[in-house]
C-alpha cells in the first residue's frame, strides 16, 4: 500500500482528490480559492490602515490561513514519509529542450538551477524568484483568483470570467516559456 | 476544534500538490511546451468531476454541514480584468513553477528557497491593492 502512495499519483487520481478537497470545503460552508491568502496575510499585517482594499475582517479567513499551514504540513509529510526521492520523470523532449537552455536533466523534483542555495544567492537567481512571485502575486488578486479559485472552481461552475482568466494564465505562460525564458536562462 | 478540519483538507491538499508533482516547476514547464498530458489531465479530470458535482449541488439544492444552501458567487463581469491579471499570473507561473497553493507546499517539502517566492507573491498582492484604482477592471 504505502509503496503504491510513495509512487507519483496518476494524473486522473489527483484530479479526483483535488475535486474532492474542492467539495469538501464546499461542504464545509467555504470555498476553495488558495491566493486569497495573500490578501488576508496583507491584512493580517496592518495594511489596510493605508490601503482599503485590505481594510476588511481578515479573520473570516483564518479556515484558509489553517488550510495553508495545513498544505505546508502535507509538503513536509510527503519529503519525509511517502516520497521515493528518486528524480521526477518528464517527457524527453522537455528535459531536450531545458539542456538547450543549459539545465541538466532532472536529479530531484526541482531544478537546483532555480531553487538551489547557490542559485539564489546570484543576482540573476533572486530575481527569477522574486519576478515570478511578484507576477503571481499581482496577477492573481488582479484576476480575482489563481489556479485553484478559476480554474477549478470557477470553471466548475461555468464562469465565464474564470475561462478568461485561464486563457490568460496560457496567454502569460506561453510568452514566458517561449519568449523571454530562452532570453534569460 | 473547529479549525480542524481545515487543516486535515489542507494537508491532504499539499500531499497531492506534491504527489502529483503539480509542485514541480518541471511539471509546468512540461505543460506550457505541450510535452505530457498530465498536468492537463489533473486540471481537466477535476475540473469535470468538479462540473459534475456543482450541477448536482445546485439541481438539488444540497446543504453543507450545518444546513446553509451551498451558495456559488458568480464573478463580476469583466475582460479587462481577467485576461489582463491571467496574463501577469501566467508570466509568473511559467518563470517560478508555482502558483501560490505549491509554493507552501515546497517550503514544506524541503525546498526553503521558495519562500522568497511566496514572500514576493505577498508583496505582489500589496502591489495590486496600492493600484487598484489606477488599474483597468
């Protein structure tokens, strides 16, 4: 049992566990929206006495800073008891073109090229990081939500907004991927 | 106690984030180049599963836990907003392999540089509340 949880989950697994914790939270009177977060972590920290848009009662939010803590706790569990550690397994062809782009072929989950001590203490490295979650970060609350609150929930309940917004995340992911990413690796 | 619950989802949340490798920023590469199915078949099975079970909460109004009629809030209606947002999201995606659910997930698992990520993506979220009004909805 625990050898088949250790293995990488099949993708049709994981997206019926996702949509169960998606109707589960609904079932639990609150709704699955991760990036909403960010906002109340702003507000939390005493933003909203000079921005508005963080002046509001954040601690209606406390379920889903719980979730959070809850999802750093699930990270942790799964490095120390039901991973393999052997490196992930992606196409050939992305590992082909990432070696065009001069990062080796995966030895772990994550790229130490990115995410590596070394990596981040250079100037270009901080700054991949710091761009990418400073985008995320704007763009999700700029878009009312991120992959959880629009691409799953949303577009479980039709919304045509939350199709946009996906068709955005494509729109920025692809110029990313194949614009500016082979500029700046 | 009552929060419990909420930690139990999230848990369970971060383990599949981390064993469906959707935490990996291979893993988003892999999709924005159109070089595997899975990512595509994570999203794409919860979120049939997911139109599946919103029809049916609704069809038969079903409750939540104490009773209340499971509400949905439709979005308010807007392009410029949505595409506009998506793409500054999805520039940020591609470049960090994370959207905010992984990103705590990493610093869980190990990967503590990630939290520099997580912390721009606070400082993101601030960024977007001191412009609000100046930015195009």
């Amino acid at each position: 049992m625990l050898d088949i949880i250790k293995q990488t989950w099949s993708w049709w697994f994981s997206g019926a566990f996702i949509a169960g914790i998606m109707f589960l939270l609904l079932f639990f009177g609150q709704s699955f929206g991760f990036s909403s977060n960010l906002r109340t972590i702003c507000s939390a920290a005493g933003c909203g006495k000079s921005v508005k848009f963080f002046d509001f009662n954040w601690r209606s939010q406390i379920w889903n800073l719980i979730f959070l803590a809850g999802a750093i706790l699930g990270g942790f569990i799964t490095s120390q008891f039901l991973s393999t550690n052997e490196p992930i397994i992606i196409s050939y062809d992305t590992i082909a073109d990432l070696a065009k782009l001069g990062l080796s072929a995966p030895t772990s989950i994550q790229p130490p090229e990115l995410f590596s001590l070394e990596s981040v203490l250079t100037l270009k490295g901080f700054l991949i990081l710091a761009i990418g979650g400073l985008f995320v970060g704007f763009g999700s609350r700029y878009a009312g939500g991120c992959t959880s609150g629009h691409a799953i929930s949303g577009l479980s309940d039709l919304q045509l907004p939350s199709l946009l917004a996906v068709i955005g995340f494509f729109i920025g992911g692809l110029a990313m991927t194949f614009l500016i990413i082979p500029l700046i690796f | 106690m009552k929060f419990i619950k909420f930690l139990v989802l999230g848990t369970l949340f971060g383990i599949v984030m981390a064993k469906s490798e959707a935490m990996s920023w291979y893993r988003i590469q892999e999709m924005f180049r159109f070089q595997s199915f899975h990512m595509y078949g994570i999203i794409g099975t919860a979120v049939t599963l997911g139109v599946i079970g919103v029809t049916l909460i609704k069809k038969y109004n079903l409750r939540d836990f104490q009773g209340n009629p499971v509400t949905f809030h439709p979005k308010e209606k807007s392009i410029a907003r949505y595409l506009l947002g998506g793409i500054i999201f999805g520039l940020g995606w591609a470049l960090s392999g994370a959207c905010p659910g992984p990103m705590v997930v990493n610093i869980g698992y190990g990967f503590f540089t990630m939290a520099i990520v997580f912390f721009f993506a606070i400082v993101g979220t601030y960024l977007y509340g001191y412009f609000k009004d100046k930015l195009p909805h």
